[in-house]
C-alpha cells in the first residue's frame, strides 16, 4: 500500500471480513462493555484497599473499645470501603465465639467477592469463542476463495493473495478480541485475589485480638 488510494478504511476491512465479523463485532462491544463496567465497579466504585481497616480497628481492638471498632467500619462502610462491611460482621458476631466470627466474615466476603468478579466468567467465554469465530470465518473465507480460484480462467499470484488476505481479517480480528478480554480478566482478577488475600488476613487478626481479649 503506497499511496493513499490503496488504503483500506474500517469499514471496508470489516466488509472483506465477511459474515464471521458481525458477531466479532457483538463480541468486541460486549468485551469493551463488560471491561469498562468492572473498571468503575472494582476501581472507582469501591476502595479495595484494607490497610487503612486493618490498622484502625486492630488499634482499637488493643484498647478493648470493639463499639469503637464496629463504629469505624460502619464509616469506612459509607465511604465505599469495601472490605470493612466484611470485617464488622465479624465484630458483630464477636460475642457468639469464634466459629460464629469466621462464618459471618466468610459469608459476607463471599457476597462481596462475587460481586466484583461480576462478569469474569463472559470474559473467559468471549477470549475463548471469539478466535474460535474468527478462524471459523477464515475457514469459510478460504473455501470461498479456493472456489474462486477454481472458477478463474487465469489465476494468479494476487488472486491466490487476495483471497487468502480477505479470509484472514476474521482471524486476527478474533485474536485482537481474545487478547483484550483475557488480559482484562487477569487484571482483574489479581486485583480481587489480593484483596481476598487481605481480607483473610486482617479477619485473622481480628478473631485472634478478641479471643486473646476473652481470655484475659
């Protein structure tokens, strides 16, 4: 391609693409969808963050003033923290012993964690069907190439060319896709396994401060 009359648009690639690109196009909307709804719902939405929890409420616990810590996490609470909602229903259930405590934290975690794994799962799917879609319509592509091939009185190089260059534009299209959705899956994913790696760990501390706190 040396001069600009030679350039391909968007549209046109998408049209030399052939039937496979309208449900790849489907797919990358709903990826792009689905990646810009966890941004704002694990990032902007909620403040994964519990160093601030844990140092805060394990003070107070220190001090024997548990209202103080379940106060404390109600504020966080309202500030969008998502990990003190996890932690008070711990402190909730303090009075109740420790199986009580684990089971509250553990229940509350959960419904918590699935809520910011929303739509990991479509992640998943969409980077494993569509370079399975892609390759599919560059499969469909080829025949209808080798077809014309067969049908051309003379064939040559750039008929063979062009036919093998249109039926690979679904293909790439399809691992572009893949790409986005399985990097944006891992992405976040590691951000919710840390946090869930937190939220063990400051629930340990704090059933571990109480029980000691009983004791003495």
């Amino acid at each position: 391609m040396n001069n600009g009359s030679d350039t391909i648009t968007l549209l046109q690639f998408f049209r030399l693409g052939g039937w496979a690109m309208w449900p790849l196009l489907v797919f990358s909307i709903a990826t792009i969808g689905i990646i810009i709804e966890r941004i704002i719902g694990i990032f902007i939405s909620n403040k994964l963050s519990m160093k601030r929890i844990h140092t805060n409420v394990m003070d107070l616990l220190n001090k024997n003033d548990l209202n103080g810590a379940k106060e404390f996490c109600n504020e966080c609470d309202s500030r969008r923290m998502t990990g003190a909602s996890i932690i008070k229903a711990g402190l909730d259930m303090a009075n109740l012993g420790e199986h009580r405590m684990e089971k509250a934290i553990e229940a509350e975690a959960a419904e918590k964690i699935n809520i910011l794994e929303r739509g990991f799962n479509l992640l998943v799917a969409l980077g494993s069907i569509a370079p399975i879609t892609g390759f599919l319509g560059t499969v469909s592509g080829m025949i209808s190439a080798f077809k014309s091939i067969k049908d051309a009185a003379d064939v040559n190089a750039q008929l063979v060319a062009g036919g093998i260059f249109e039926a690979l534009i679904t293909t790439a299209y399809g691992l572009a896709i893949a790409i986005i959705a399985i990097a944006g899956y891992n992405i976040f994913a590691h951000f919710v396994d840390r946090f869930t790696a937190d939220v063990e760990q400051t629930g340990s501390d704090v059933i571990t401060s109480i029980l000691l706190k009983d004791k003495t």
